[in-house]
C-alpha cells in the first residue's frame, strides 16, 4: 500500500512588517528592562522606549484588521467555543489551522498584547515623584498615577 503525499511547499506565513514588529518588540522590552532597572539618566530612555512600544503596539492593532492574511487577527483568534474545543483536542476539521498560531497561542498573542498595553499607558500617565513623570500625567490625578506605579 503506497500512499501519495505532495511535495512540502515553504509558506512564509509573517509578513515583513510583521517580522520587524516582533523583533522590534524584543529589542524594546529588553531597553526596557534594562532602562527601568538602571534608573537615574535612563529613565529618559526608558520613557523614550516605552513611547516606542507603543507606538509598535499601535501599528499591530492596526496591521491585525488590514494587514496580510496571516497577519490579521481573523486569521487566528478563534471564538470562545473552538478555543474549548481546541483545548480538549475535539476541534472540527474545518477548524484545524495548518500554519500560524494554533487557538491557544492566538489567546497568549491577545494577553500580551494586552498585558503592554496596560504597560505603556500606566507609564504615560506615572509619576514616580522624584525625577520622572509620564508625558500625559496632568490628565489624571496624582492619587491615579500612584495607583498605577505602586499597585
């Protein structure tokens, strides 16, 4: 009994923005890290990075509705029901996704794009009442600000 399988054909399933958002990204974070450890004059980094971050987490949510195929959040966030099946391993054939993020990945892509910005707009608006406050502080009040940096 012989069985017939087609040729493996390479799929570049991110495109180039998408790439360059995700190292862009990794770049960030880690500035970030490093930024916010160091205090003192990196703190103007910090605050340069953050803007940075946000304005990549920007162009995502934008590039998620009208960007490529594979980029575009429809192509992998999945509804609750198929998530459930998905997770018990009884999903629908057409349900299977044969490349990019499976419907559990879809939902850490969501929780960490959520999870940044959450990040970048508690520090638009910080104030850490020594040397930095955030670029948007005098919207909120200082209670808020210092609810956000010291939760």
């Amino acid at each position: 009994m012989s069985t017939s399988h087609s040729p493996l054909v390479p799929t570049r399933v991110w495109d180039l923005p998408t790439r360059l958002f995700h190292w862009l990204l990794v770049l960030a974070v880690i500035g970030l890290v490093i930024t916010g450890n160091v205090g003192g004059n990196a703190m103007v980094w910090h605050a340069r990075l953050g803007v940075g971050v946000g304005c990549l987490l920007v162009f995502r949510l934008v590039w998620g509705v009208v960007g490529g195929r594979w980029s575009r959040f429809a192509s992998f966030v999945r509804s609750p029901a198929a998530l459930l099946r998905y997770v018990r391993g009884v999903s629908e054939a057409h349900e299977y996704v044969h490349v990019g993020h499976n419907p559990l990945g879809a939902l850490s892509v969501l929780a960490l794009l959520t999870v940044l910005l959450v990040q970048v707009s508690s520090g638009l608006v910080a104030d850490d009442e020594i040397a930095f406050t955030g670029p948007l502080i005098s919207w909120v009040s200082g209670a808020t600000s210092s609810m956000l940096l010291h939760p």
